[in-house]
C-alpha cells in the first residue's frame, strides 16, 4: 500500500526533471499524464526496493545479541547501485527488465558519478539518522517532564517520534527529491552521451 503512492511521487519527481529537459512546463497534471501509464512498474520497483530498505534499517537498530552485519550492508550497497537508473527507464517507458539492464550499463558506463552520488546521499541519510538519535537524547533530556504527561512505554515511543517524524521529513522533502532528479540527471546524460533512442 505504501509503495503504490510512493514509486507515483517518486516518478513525478523524475518526469518534471526530464519535462523540465524538454522545455515543457512540469505541472502536476503533466507529470501524472507522463506517470500513470508507467504506475505497475513504478509499484514493482518501488515494492522491491522498499522492502530491501526497510529490512536493511531495522537490521541495523540495536538490539538483544546484535552484531553488524558486513555482508548485508555490502549486499545492499550493491543493489542500490545497480538500480541507480531504474527508476528513470522506467519513467521513460521501459518495463522492469529492461529498466535493469538498461540501469547496469549506466552504472558500466558511469561508474564515478553513480558511485559519488550514492555515496554521497548515503552520507547524508546517515548523518540525519544519526543526528535523530542524538536529537531525540537531548530531546528527553531537555523535555524528561513530557514523561509525567505521558508515562510508560506509550508515552516513550509517542514522544520517540517527534525527532523520528523531523528526520524522515529532511530526508522525504530533501534529500530524496535532489537524489532522484540527480539520477535522473546522469541517466539523461548518459542516453544523450551514449545516443540512445527513448
């Protein structure tokens, strides 16, 4: 359910950065039109790399008996990598396969830029969940009168959410939008470069 609205966005974000390259006007209506007929594919890969994102996050949390997991991470890593132009085949009007392969040969062709942009978006994400960490820290410090109003585990996990809430919207209002437009970005440039017909 959360995966069918999310690949909608994610591809508008995409389809105004390619209406943008062609000179048209990127409203919402002329990126849902560009969108809405690519809606099952988006779905898919949405679908696929959420569930692959989410099991890597809550793998990473702390708990009882818990050790990093390199091999994990490495493997993630690389599925992120290679789907780097997914999305954006897919938004101009591939279907799931081709979108990877098409996504493989730009990683090929343009492994430095691929490379600096994961790497740098991943900073970033991880700088923000870090720094929820830290905030909701010295969120409780700060505010441990909160605990009177709302006490118990209830009141702990309500009032985790405000600095969880504060980064998640940095990374979907932020960081996200300039990733996407940025793959985007080097996938035009590399059909461009490459002579590749859409």
């Amino acid at each position: 359910l959360a995966s069918f609205p999310l690949g909608i966005l994610s591809g508008c974000m995409g389809a105004a950065h390619f209406l943008r390259k062609q000179g048209k006007k990127s409203t919402i209506a002329t990126c849902l039109k560009m969108i809405l007929p690519r809606a099952k594919e988006l779905w898919i890969f949405s679908w696929a790399d959420g569930w692959f994102t989410v099991n890597r996050i809550l793998d990473r949390l702390p708990k009882k008996n818990w050790r990093w997991n390199i091999a994990a991470e490495i493997l993630y890593f690389a599925w992120k990598v290679a789907t780097v132009g997914m999305l954006p085949s897919i938004i101009v009007g591939r279907k799931i396969i081709e979108s990877g392969k098409e996504s493989i040969n730009l990683v090929l062709k343009r492994t430095s830029d691929v490379l600096v942009l994961r790497i740098g978006y991943s900073f970033l994400c991880w700088i923000v969940g870090i720094s929820a960490y830290v905030g909701s820290i010295i969120f409780f410090i700060k505010f441990n009168n909160l605990f009177d109003q709302f006490p118990g585990v209830y009141g702990f996990y309500l009032l985790m959410g405000i600095p969880i809430a504060i980064s998640v919207a940095i990374i979907l209002f932020f960081l996200r939008p300039i990733y996407v437009i940025s793959c985007c970005d080097i996938f035009s440039n590399y059909i461009s470069e490459e002579k590749i017909k859409i």
